[in-house]
C-alpha cells in the first residue's frame, strides 16, 4: 500500500516488477518508494519458510542470536572482540 499521489501508480505491484519496468536495480525503486511516501509504504511480508523442523535448525544456530547486545549484558565486547567504553 503506498500512501501518497506520486507513488499511487505502484500499488498492487511487487518490487521486482517496478524495477524491471524502471530497467532499475531493484533496491532502487524500493527505497525510491519508501522515501516517498515518508518510510510509511506498507509492503507484505511472505513467509514462505513454514517447515518447524527447519526453523527450530535456524533458531537453535549458534550463528543465529536473540540475545541482547554484550553492553545490554553487562559486558564490554564489541563486534569482533572490540573493547568499547562502557555506556
């Protein structure tokens, strides 16, 4: 859903087809969109991952975290062992 008259001629359309149309990259039109409409476009997010047992995989990765931030734990670690001060 877009909400301003200038972007109105994209509703109902997908990315990929804007940016074919535009013979554009395709992150181009999507924050051309965004932008206009003040980063309040409505866009549908499709799940198309809806197997358990791979998602219990993704979830139970090490490389996968949703764990606060080191700071947020009382550490000091950074990205890649980066000392930060503290906050």
């Amino acid at each position: 859903m877009t909400l301003h008259e200038r972007t109105k001629p994209f509703s109902g359309k997908n990315i990929a087809q804007i940016a074919r149309e535009q013979a554009r990259a395709l992150w181009i039109p999507f924050l051309d969109i965004a932008l206009d409409d003040e980063l309040r476009t409505s866009l549908p997010v499709i799940d198309r991952n809806n197997d358990p047992e791979a998602q219990r995989q993704i979830l139970g990765s090490p490389y996968t975290s949703s764990a606060p931030p080191m700071a947020a734990r009382g550490g000091q670690g950074g990205p890649h062992g980066l000392q930060h001060p503290p906050c």
